[in-house]
C-alpha cells in the first residue's frame, strides 16, 4: 500500500515540476509582447534607449 502512495505521489510530483517549467514557455512570448507593445526601446532609434532609462528610473 505504501509503494502505491508513494508512486502516485512521485508521479505528481514530475507533473508539477513539468507544468513548471513549460509555464516559462508559455509566459516568455506573452512577456515579450507586452514589453514591445510598450515600446520601451527600438533598435531604430537613438531616443527610444534615453526614454527607456527614464520611464524606468
């Protein structure tokens, strides 16, 4: 009895571990977006890196 609770509490544990790390695939792209949609610098631009600098202190 004790094998099967710690088998299935094994087993929880890699699926949480795996949800874990997969969940920084998934927040990256979305961060990602958000930060260019702020347009927090350009690679164009000179002013954009000075307006960066500003806006976050």
């Amino acid at each position: 009895m004790s094998y099967l609770k710690f088998a299935k509490d094994l087993g929880i544990t890699g699926i949480t571990n795996a949800l874990v790390a997969l969940s920084g695939l998934v927040t990256l792209p979305i961060l990602t977006k958000v930060i260019r949609s702020l347009r927090l610098w350009d690679l164009d631009s000179d002013t954009s890196h000075a307006f960066a600098f500003t806006y976050l202190g």
